[in-house]
C-alpha cells in the first residue's frame, strides 16, 4: 500500500517546505524504500513557464518537457530521481481538466462543483502516483500557507484522503516559532492559531514541524503538543541550518522518518536504519572546504535569489567535488560597460553567463563575454549565455557588426541565432518553445567529449531560438567549434573555443540534472578549469 505524506505549511511562507520534503523523502530513500515527492501549486496558471522569474524564482523544467515549479529540482538533487509533470499540479491544470471533462458531458448533467468534481479531481492526480505501482511513499507538498483562500480545496482532499486512507496517510504541518528579543522568549501562538486554521479546515496534523531560530527546550515541545493535539515525539524542531544539504540529518537526528514509519504503521525494528554515507561525504567535502573559487554569474534577475536556484546549486556541488567554497557573485547585466568590466569581473575566476528572455541586459552579457573570451577566463553560456557567445563572436570576431538574434531586434542581415525549421514546425503545432530532453552528439577529440566521456548525452532543453547553421562553417574555421549536435535535426548545442582555456556554451541546461550524489561532468570540469586559473 502506497503511503501519502501531505507537508502543509502555517504561519509564513519560505519556511522551506520544499527543503523539508525532500529531506523526509531522502531519509526514507536511505532506508531503502521508493519514494516520490510531488507540488502541489494554488495558482491558476496551467504551469510556471509564463510565470517572471520574480514571481516564484527559476522555472524548472522536467525531462517530459513539463515548466514546473522550482521545488521539483530540490527533490530531483535530493533524492536522485527524475521528476515528471505528474510529480507537479497547479489548480489551472485541475481547472482546466474538469471544465474540459464538464464540456464533453462527462458530469451526466451534474452541477460541477468545488466538492466533489474539483477535490476527486485533485485526488486522482495525487493516487496516480500511487496507482503506478513504484513508491511506497507519496510526499505530497501543498504551496501556500494554510488559511489562503487558494489552497482550501486542497486541505478539503487532505481530510478526505486522511478519512479514505487512515494509518497510510499522514500530514506535516510546518510552522515557525518567533523570538523576541524583548522578552527574550520563542513564541507559539503563532503555531497554535495556524494549527486551529487547519483544524477547522478539518484536518488534524500528526506531526508539526517548528522552524526556529533559537533551539526549543522540552517544555515548549510540550506545550506544542497540549494545544495542537500531538504526540510530543511528534513536535520536530527545525532550527535554521548552514546548508539546505544539512537539513535531512537534522531531521534524522530529531528523528522525523522513524516518527513518519512509526504512524504509518511499520514496526521499526524491521526497517534498516537510514544510510546517509555518501550524503554525508558530500557535507564534509561542501562544508569542509577551505579555499574558495570564485564565480561570477552575469543575468538579469540576479537580484532574486531564487531566479538562478539549479545553476547555484549546480555550481555549488561543483565547487564542492572540487573540495572548494563557492563563493558566488551575482553581476546584473544591465550594469556592465565597457568602461566598468575590468573592474567588476576583477578577481573572478570563472564567469557564467546566465538563460534569458528578451532584449534586456544583453549588452552587458556581451561585454562580458568579450572580456572571458579576450582574457582567457574560463567562461560558461547556458542558452541565452550561449546565444550571446555566438553573437558576441560573430560581431568581434568574425566582423559581422550587426550580428544579432531574432529574438532581441528586427531582421538584421546577420542573425547568426534565428527561427528554424524546426521551430516553425513546432509553431504550426501550437507549441512554442523546444522543452525537455533531447539527445546530443558530441564531436570525439572535443572539450565537451573528455568531460561527458560518451558519444551521445540527453540534456534538457526551453528555448525558442537557435544556432543559425548557415553560419556553421565560418564559425569553425575561425576557432569556434560546433561540437554538439543533435543526431536528428543536426541543430547545434554545444560550441566551444579553440585556443581558450575553458569557453563553452550550451544551448540546452545542465543545470537541471545536477545532483547531490552526481554533480554535472560540465560544472565540475568549469569549476576545476577556473580553480586551475589563478
Ligand atoms: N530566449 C532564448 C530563446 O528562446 C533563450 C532561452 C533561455 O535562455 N532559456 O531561445
């Protein structure tokens, strides 16, 4: 029997719901068993990829080419799993579907209501999951905090899932306890009145996670547990940790999972014990690390920290194989001219230049650029990021001035990144952007070909435009080089400098399929060519 964990959240948002889900999903992974995690977003878009990045940080993108929230890429680094667009909802999508089937007259002239048409609708998204066969245990994170107006009818099907499905359905409610300075105290009326939101939405929590700042001593647990109805073993502290990788063992050591197993019904001394060993190599070499290399990432909504979430965290393992500490500087692009970029980039030794959408900033990405290229800085483009390579190399290099994309300008003579036949295919079909996984080839006595080590990689793509092929052949005898393709469009993916120390771009995002066990082969080899630097 599959069993579903829903993790709600109280009081604020960004307490790290998302981080706490993964990290029960991991120490249950540990322990041996399969298990999946899955968003569940309030909002009405059908899904984020129309959403601005200041909106709800990065818009991840899954291997079947779903645009979906960023907490997928947590789950998929936590747990070393892939994700699907099932493992993420939206109310649009359920919307959306049950209009769709009200339409077709599935509903036999029913009034299609909130209960039930939307609450089964929800439930059958979240037990497809269970249906398939492969996990033992759902982890369920509703977005939002409890008491919005939006997520009501997910914490009606939490209730009816809890009355469905008894011991095999339990739910986390994640609060946090404030510290007053003045009186010196942690406080949990907070907790209390959020716990009674849920209650009266008829749902009683089994565990309730605290995020604190201070350390909670037994008396407060205590006093959590009286009024909110739980088991004292059942009030988890989660106070604030160095690092979001630091947060499963923490809540090992306040013994979550075995609470978890405990109320699901499973007799502890039948399940092996959790096995964090290489978990916790990683930690000893992310939080052991001494030196520093230092990155600069140029883009255009670095002041969210949240907008670039993969390309840190991949950075970050990176750095961390490379028994280094990241140290990250985020560069608008807006910001950068000619005059200032010696200065900024001062210091840095590997430069990465950001994906994108739209005209803005690309100047600055092209100084930028320019200077890695001229200065022998090892250098990494990432879609846009590589786009502005090609560019900013047809311009300085190869002399074509007005070298642009479609994307940023009119028609220019020289759009060395254009629209494709494929994408003009892809329009006709109501799509607009190329998404998901694709297959490479990568050219063998490459850059690219000694860091994959294989002939062929799948890498995930979200963009619009590509590298115009008729320029393909003036590239490369000029020192850029085409060194991967895709085997069936022949669309180019990867380009990469002769002569340079380390300068590639990619029109796909390994930043998606970073994780903590397998850190991507392209940012561990641009973060050792820029330790190598200086
Ligand atoms: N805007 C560019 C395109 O659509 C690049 C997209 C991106 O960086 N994700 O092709």
């Amino acid at each position: 029997m599959t069993k579903y964990i829903f993790v709600t959240g109280g009081v604020a948002s960004s307490l790290g719901k998302g981080i706490l889900a993964a990290s029960l999903s991991k120490l249950l992974q540990a322990r041996g068993f399969k298990v999946t995690n899955q968003k569940l977003d309030p909002y009405i878009n059908i899904d984020s990829g129309t959403l601005n990045p200041y909106e709800h940080g990065e818009c991840y993108v899954t291997e079947d080419g779903h645009e979906a929230d960023l907490d997928l890429g947590h789950y998929e680094r936590f747990l070393d799993i892939r994700t699907h667009k099932m493992n993420n909802l939206t109310t649009g999508r359920i919307y959306k579907s049950v209009i769709e089937k009200e339409r077709r007259g599935d509903y036999l002239g029913k009034t299609v209501q909130v209960i039930p048409h939307i609450t089964d609708e929800i439930k059958r998204n979240i037990t497809a999951l269970g249906r398939t066969g492969d996990y033992d245990f759902v982890i369920v994170e509703i977005g939002g905090t409890v008491g919005d107006i939006e997520s009501l009818p997910y914490i009606e099907t939490v209730r009816q899932m809890k009355w469905e499905h008894g011991r095999d359905c339990l739910c986390i409610h994640l609060t946090y306890v404030p510290y007053l300075q003045a009186a010196k105290e942690l406080k949990t009326k907070p907790t209390q009145h959020s716990v009674r939101d849920l209650q009266q939405e008829g749902v009683q929590p089994d565990i309730i996670v605290l995020r604190t700042e201070h350390p909670i001593n037994d008396t407060l647990r205590r006093k959590v547990a009286l009024f909110c109805n739980v088991d004292e073993r059942a009030v988890i502290q989660s106070a604030d940790a160095s690092s979001i990788y630091r947060v499963p063992l923490n809540m090992q050591a306040e013994h979550l999972d075995e609470v978890v197993l405990q109320k699901t019904g499973f007799d502890l001394s039948r399940v092996p014990t959790a096995d964090m060993t290489d978990w916790n190599a990683f930690l000893q070499k992310l939080e052991g690390a001494t030196e520093e290399v230092r990155i600069a990432l140029v883009g255009k909504y670095v002041q969210l920290q949240d907008a670039y979430k993969s390309i840190h965290e991949s950075l970050s393992h990176a750095a961390a194989y490379n028994n280094r500490r990241l140290v990250l500087t985020s560069l608008l692009s807006d910001d950068i001219t000619a005059e200032n970029v010696a200065d900024k980039l001062q210091g840095q030794q590997g430069i990465l230049v950001a994906p994108g959408f739209g005209q803005r900033g690309m100047e600055g990405k092209f100084i930028a650029l320019r200077y890695a290229r001229e200065k022998n800085i090892p250098c990494l483009g990432i879609c846009l990021g590589m786009q502005a390579m090609a560019i900013e190399f047809a311009r300085n290099v190869l002399g074509y001035t007005d070298a642009n994309s479609v994307e940023m300008d009119e028609r220019t003579t020289h759009n060395v990144i254009d629209m494709m036949e494929d994408q003009k295919t892809m329009l006709n079909k109501g799509g607009s952007m190329r998404l998901g996984a694709y297959p490479c080839r990568l050219n063998k006595g490459s850059r690219v070909y000694q860091i994959y080590k294989q002939e062929q990689i799948v890498e995930r793509h979200r963009h619009r435009y590509e590298f115009n092929q008729l320029y393909q052949a003036e590239f490369e005898a000029n020192g850029m080089h085409c060194t991967g393709v895709n085997p069936d469009t022949g669309l180019v993916e990867i380009i990469e400098l002769e002569g340079h120390p380390w300068y590639i771009g990619v029109q796909f995002h390994p930043e998606y399929s970073s994780t903590v066990l397998h850190p991507h082969p392209l940012f561990v080899s641009f973060v050792k060519a820029a330790i190598e630097q200086k």
